[in-house]
C-alpha cells in the first residue's frame, strides 16, 4: 500500500502539478543558484559543489546535486559562470538536469557600491523510468510485476526546455541585497501530452556582517557575526529562511528558522517547515560547511529531517596580468565564511 500510494503522488506531480524548484538550507552556499548575480562576485576563481538529501526515512528521498563554477573578468567588468543542478525524486526516478550560463556586469559606484544586473540562460532535461512505475492493472488479481498494459504509459515521454533567470546584487563593505527571477519564460515541463507550466521563483535576500571585538576571544583572529534573510514565491508557495552565522576563525556556527510565521500553506497548515543546524570550517582557500534540517512541520520528525553538504574552493591562475586594485576589490559580505 505504501508504494501505491507514492507511485499515486509521483504520478500526481508528473501530470498535474506545478513543481516547486527544490532549495538548498545553505543557500548563502550555492550562490549561482540563488542568484545569477553572484556570478564573478569574488577575486577568484570559484568552485563550489553542493548535496541535499531530504526525508531519508522515507522511501526513495529527495535527492539534489549541483556544482558550479564562476570567474570575475575584471578588464571587462564582468563576472562569468556555469551552473549544473540534478535532482532526483521519488521510486521511479523523477530526475531534472539543468544547464546554465550566466552573465553579471560590475558597476562600481565610487568606492562604496558595487551593483551587479545579470541574466542567466539554461537548458533543462526531465526524464522519469516508467518501468518503475506501477499500474492498476499489475497489481490486481495477483498480477504484481506483470507488464502493464495500461495506454497510457506511451504517453510518459521526457522533455527538454530552455529555462531563462535574472537578478540583481548591490553590496558595500557591510550590507548586501539582492533580488532575482527564475523561469522569467514560464517553460512547460510536462511529460505527457500536457500542459504544466513552471510558474516563475521570485526570491529577495539580504545580510550583513560585522566584526565582533576580539578582546573576548583573544586566542581568535577574526570574530564575526552574519545575520541575513531569504523570502522566496512561486505559484501559491512562499517560504522564508531567516537567521544569523557565527565565524570564530577558522570555525562556522549557524541557526536558522524556515518558515512564513502566522501563515498557512497550501494544504491549510501552518506554514513552518524546519530549525536549521550550520556547521562549517575553513583551510585557507577551501571551505567546508555542513547542515540539518529539523523538522517542525506538519510531517513531523519522521521523515528523517535533511542533511545538506557544501565545498568550495576558490583560487587563482597562476600569473594574473589583470590583477585586481585595492580600489576595485570586490567586497566580502556575499561570502560564506568572510
């Protein structure tokens, strides 16, 4: 009864529903993927490499991968990336891949501002294994793994589609904000003969960050504190992380609420989805950061909450005849770590 009922949802989801885009509890951790803008944001080379697992309790959880990577030109004022995301659902393998290119151009406003308007263009892939799928007619009369002969199976094709983003960053020496646009090209994903538009992700996000005095923390270099906030829609979704990040150099703590307070969700419950534990640490030019998502929604702590992983490396070539002024430094507060 159990997988007739996921393979009940599965179905549900691939015919009718408008998906929600899957997200990541260490966002400020996939930049490319909460913002295009962040394209080129640092005075390195970036790469960065990121796992999700949610609800591993439950049979076949949510799996999510992406990696990116991203450049600051700074003779043409611009930031170059690429961005690669595949996530996988469900006992019959509902996988997407996704494809991007992004483009950001750096304003620097005196010495103060630097604004980044950026568009990102991807191509995504959708494929599910209809083998995996289970049918009326090969569960009744004791026919369990029979093949089906259900029509509608030849209608379960996969799809491909150009998917179109946008965003904007603006950020000084202790403040950024930040705004961006997925699907602007509302693609249909549907993987029958359908009709099942991705509806468009609108995401505002902001932080700051600021330097604790040392006099407490003698034996530690660098103190910071890292508060911040991210508010996404999409279709009659929303959904909320707000907290704050503690860096004791080399070592990161961090909580974080998700959740729309005072609001319901869809399915009438209050909306609150999860406490978020944040671990990282830092070995000069490699960052590691670690998650938990512990559930505090209506599924209560049975599904297993989710465990998410971060790694990022940043580096440079090794001659640099374009080399960065003190001026024109990109500033720090869109970092992970500092």
């Amino acid at each position: 009864m159990k997988y007739i009922l996921l393979t009940s949802l599965i179905i549900i989801s691939v015919v009718k529903a408008n998906g929600q885009d899957i997200q990541y509890s260490q966002y400020y951790a996939n930049p490319l993927y909460l913002n295009p803008a962040f394209s080129g944001s640092t005075t390195m080379h970036r790469l960065v490499v990121n796992h999700r697992l949610q609800w591993p309790n439950l049979p076949k959880a949510f799996a999510n991968y992406s990696a990116s990577y991203d450049y600051n030109a700074t003779g043409l004022n611009s930031g170059f990336g690429l961005l690669i995301n595949s996530d996988v659902a469900g006992s019959a393998s509902l996988r997407s891949n996704l494809v991007s290119l992004n483009y950001a151009y750096n304003i620097q406003l005196q010495d103060k501002w630097v604004i980044k308007p950026a568009m990102a263009f991807g191509w995504v892939n959708r494929t599910i294994d209809y083998e995996k799928l289970v049918f009326g007619d090969q569960i009744d009369f004791g026919m369990d793994g029979a093949p089906t002969q259900d029509p509608a199976v030849t209608a379960i094709r996969g799809n491909s589609y150009i998917d179109i983003a946008t965003g904007f960053l603006a950020y000084s020496q202790n403040f950024w904000f930040g705004f961006s646009v997925f699907h602007v090209n509302e693609p249909n994903n549907s993987l029958i003969n359908g009709q099942s538009t991705v509806p468009m992700k609108y995401s505002i996000h902001s932080g700051t960050r600021f330097e604790l005095g040392n006099k407490a923390f003698k034996s530690i270099r660098k103190v910071s504190l890292a508060p911040g906030f991210i508010y996404k829609r999409q279709g009659d979704n929303q959904q909320m992380d707000l907290g704050t990040s503690v860096y004791l150099e080399p070592i990161l703590f961090g909580l974080w609420y998700r959740g729309v307070p005072f609001t319901k969700n869809v399915a009438g419950f209050l909306n609150q989805d999860a406490i978020i534990f944040v671990v990282g640490v830092e070995f000069k030019q490699l960052q590691f950061g670690y998650s938990f998502d512990a559930n505090i929604s209506s599924l209560g702590p049975e599904t297993g909450g989710a465990h998410e992983f971060s790694l990022q490396y940043n580096f440079e070539t090794v001659s640099n005849p374009h080399k960065v002024s003190r001026r024109k430094k990109f500033l720090p507060c869109p970092a992970f770590f500092k």
